[in-house]
C-alpha cells in the first residue's frame, strides 16, 4: 500500500473526492438532525449558566458520559421550575453538531424532573438554602392581626378555594376582601403568585385600593407537582419580604410547601385559614357582653361589700336606749341631789340672814363710824415723807433737761457751726437733699440767713477781693 507522496494527485484508481471541513461538518450535522430529530435525554444537571442574552446553557452528565446541552430564551421563560446543579431531569429536544468546536449538543425544548424523588431531592436542597438564609427562622413571624379590617386574597378567581374562603369569613365576621386574582399551577404561576403578594405591600394610604390588614395566599389540594409553584424561590421570597402579615394555606392538610415555612402562619385548608383570619362574631359578642358583665359586677362589687360590712357592724352596735340608760339615770339622780342640796342651802341661808340682821343696829353703826374717825385723826403727815419724793422727782428732771441740752444742735452753732433747713424747716443733712428745695435756711447762733440752692452746672463763684494791705503803722514794731 503506498503511504502517499509529498504532493497530492489525481489518481484514477480512487474515486473519493476530497471534502472541505465545512462540507464534512455540514454533513455531519444534517446526518445526525436527522437520525435524532427527536430524542429524550436523562440526566443530572451540571454547569448550568444563564447568559444575558437569556439562553441557558447546561450539561447533562450520567456516570459514564456528558453532553452539553442549550435552551433558547423563549423556552427558558416557560420553564416551570428553576434549573440547578444536581438536579436530574428528562431533557426532550434534537442533537445538533456546532461546527465551531466540532461537538455536539442538544436543543432543549423542553424540561422536566425526572420523577418525584427528583422533585423531593429539589424541595429538600431549596428548603435547606432557605433555612440558612433564615427565612424561615421563628423570630421572623408576626403576630396575625386580631380583626383586621381589609383581608387580601391571592388565589385564582374561578376556583372553590376563593367561594369556601368568601362563605367562611360571612358565617364567622363579615369583612371586606380584595381578591388578587392569579395563576395557581403552570407556567407563570410563581411569578404571578410574588408579584401579587409584593402588590399588596406596595399599596399606600393614598391608593385607590385598601391596603390589607393580612394577605391569605390560597390554593386547593394537588399533587407535587400542581402545588410546585408555590416551591419556587421568587414566591418564597415575596412572601418573606412582605411588610403585611401572610397566611399560607396552599392545598390540604397534609400538603406542605415552601411557602408555608415562609409565611407567618400556616392553615391547613383555604377554609381554615378564614377561621384564623377573623374571630367569630358571635362569639367576640358574648366575649363582650360577658366582659361588660363582668365590669359591672366589679363596680358594683366593693359597693355590696361596704353595705354588708356596715350592716354587720351595725349589729354589733349597741342600741340607742342601751346607750342612754345609764346617763339618763345619772341625770335623775344629780337632779334629785341638786334639788335637795339647793333645799338645804335656802335653809342654811335663811339662818344666816335671821343672824346677820339682828347684828344690824342703828347705834352698833354709829359706834363703828365712831371709831374709824378716831383712827384718821391719829394718822399724822410727816414732810421729809414728801419732801424726799419731790427731792427725787427734782433730780430725775433735771437731768433729762441736761440729756436734752446736749442733744439740741442750737447748741452747737456758737462754736461756728452752721445748720441748714428746707423751706418746711426739716434739717438737711445731704447735697442732695438740699438740691431739692427751693430756699435754704442757714442758722447760726445769733440769727438766720436765707440763700437759694446752687446747682452742679452752676459757674462757681467768683472769690472776694482780697483786703488791700493796710499801710504800715508807724507806731507799730516791724518783724525782721
């Protein structure tokens, strides 16, 4: 066999012609489109990345093989749950060559998890990552407002679930409900479910709409997967984040989903979940009426107990006959004592009087003025008696008008002293004083002197001429 030369030729004894890489890719890629137009592919997936543009690019791995895989973005948005690494799905689509790498792909057209126990695996992995975050975390719960006025309801508009919730909350308290109708299973349903919830928050006072006291996000029983969309991270988070309180009540009892870890309280039905929302009116007024009872008993109650309390001690009490027995025979017998001790004093005085007026004689009173006269003619005045009194009264006197003589301030002006007076003739003792009036009094010793006030702005006078100097005395000695 020849091994080839250094410069390819046309040889007639080989009829293969030689290919381009582009037809030979080429052909490749229509041989395998057409052989597996149409293929269902399971597999766990690994690297899976969304790319801006939307595409989701991905690889399907088993034990002993990979293959790369892509989704286009139109395909992507009705994905019905989020692709992760690790999950095992059933990947329906078409291989393809991409000439560019010389590999070759799948088309994904659409996606699936492969069995339950996938989909289990899925909700235990997301559940735990949600754990971490704390979403779920107790402390997070708020309390359910007691009678909330406006009551928000998330669920679809045509189903059983909205008409059980409606006929449950007329029966137990009528209140007002904003149904925000939504998808609750299939494509779009997540989102519709978060957007809804994060709706409701979003509302001001200034809104059209009321803004909810509570939020009930409801659905009917279903299987896994029917109840799915409300394992989807988005309606998760929406439902953690909400600033109004959230009842999850997403299928039956025995039915849980992320969404009732997230939420504030869990109700086993739609229908139990419009008994936690509202109390039983009927109920709420015996629970009134009973605690407007109760407010009356204890009012009235220390009144009852003060009126038994006085009666009781108004018993003890002795009557009022009892209580004036003894002082009013008391009162007989200082009657009885007084009358007969009064008896006895008019008799007692009766005797003393007959006494006294036999003692009471004409000569027997003039004996006695008599003898009263006699001892006034004997008392005798003597004068140093009197003369020693007015000695002293003489000696006092005199020197209370030496005291005075010293006080006197007319005394003092012969020795060159000056006392000024206003015109009422009070003595001024200050300038200012003696600024104040309109005429001063100067007293000396040998008379008074009139001058009016000068005041501070006054020019101050002009001295007095000095004494011309008196001629020289011839007769007089000169002083060397």
């Amino acid at each position: 066999m020849d091994s080839g030369g250094l410069v390819a030729k046309e040889g007639r004894s080989s009829n293969a012609e030689p290919l381009s890489v582009t037809e030979i890719s080429s052909a490749l890629k229509r041989t395998v489109e057409e052989r597996f137009a149409y293929v269902r592919v399971r597999g766990e997936l690994s690297g899976v990345k969304l790319a801006a543009s939307g595409h989701l690019y991905l690889a399907l791995k088993d034990e002993g093989a990979r293959l790369d895989g892509v989704m286009w973005r139109g395909t992507v948005q009705r994905l019905a749950f989020r692709p992760e690494d690790g999950i095992e799905v059933i990947a329906t689509g078409k291989l393809t060559t991409y000439p560019g790498r010389s590999n070759y792909q799948i088309v994904i057209e659409r996606m699936e998890i492969a069995g339950e126990g996938a989909l289990l695996a899925l909700l235990a992995k997301n559940k735990a990552r949600f754990e971490a975050e704390g979403l779920f975390a107790p402390e997070r719960k708020r309390r359910i407002p007691f009678l909330p006025g406006v009551i928000g309801v998330v669920t679809s508009p045509t189903g059983a679930v909205i008409r059980d919730i409606l006929h449950r909350l007329a029966d137990r308290m009528p209140s007002r409900v904003i149904v925000w109708p939504v998808l609750v299973q299939g494509q779009g349903a997540a989102e519709q479910v978060a957007a809804a919830v994060r709706g409701f928050g979003a509302l001001g006072p200034d809104s059209t709409v009321p803004r909810p006291d509570v939020i009930i996000v409801a659905r009917g029983g279903g299987s896994i997967e029917d109840l799915w969309c409300f394992n989807e991270e988005v309606v998760v988070r929406a439902i953690a984040e909400s600033p109004i309180p959230v009842i999850s009540a997403v299928g039956h009892e025995t039915d849980t989903t992320l969404a009732d870890f997230a939420a504030d309280l869990r109700a086993p039905t739609p229908t139990a979940a419009a008994e936690l929302a509202v109390p039983v009116r009927a109920d709420l007024a015996g629970s009134l009426a009973e605690l407007a009872l109760r407010a009356r008993k204890a009012v009235a109650r220390p009144l009852q107990l003060g009126r038994e309390r006085l009666e009781a001690r108004a018993q003890r009490l002795p009557q009022p006959t009892a209580l004036l027995a003894l002082p009013a025979q008391q009162l007989d017998e200082a009657g009885e004592k007084l009358r007969r001790g009064l008896g006895d004093r008019i008799v007692l005085a009766r005797h003393k009087l007959a006494e006294s007026a036999g003692k009471l004689s004409a000569p027997l009173l003039l004996s006695r003025r008599d003898r009263a006269a006699e001892r006034l003619a004997a008392l005798r005045l003597y004068p140093a008696l009197v003369e020693r009194g007015i000695a002293a009264a003489r000696d006092r006197l005199a020197g209370t008008v030496r005291v005075m003589a010293s006080l006197n301030p007319d005394n003092v002006l012969k020795r060159g002293y000056a006392r000024v007076t206003g015109a009422s003739g009070r003595t001024l003792t200050t300038a200012e004083a003696a600024r104040g009036e309109v005429a001063l009094g100067l007293h000396f010793a040998d008379g008074v002197v009139s001058v009016a006030p000068v005041s501070d702005s006054a020019p101050p006078p002009r001295p007095a001429p000095k004494p011309a100097q008196a001629r020289a005395n011839p007769d007089q000695p000169k002083l060397l």
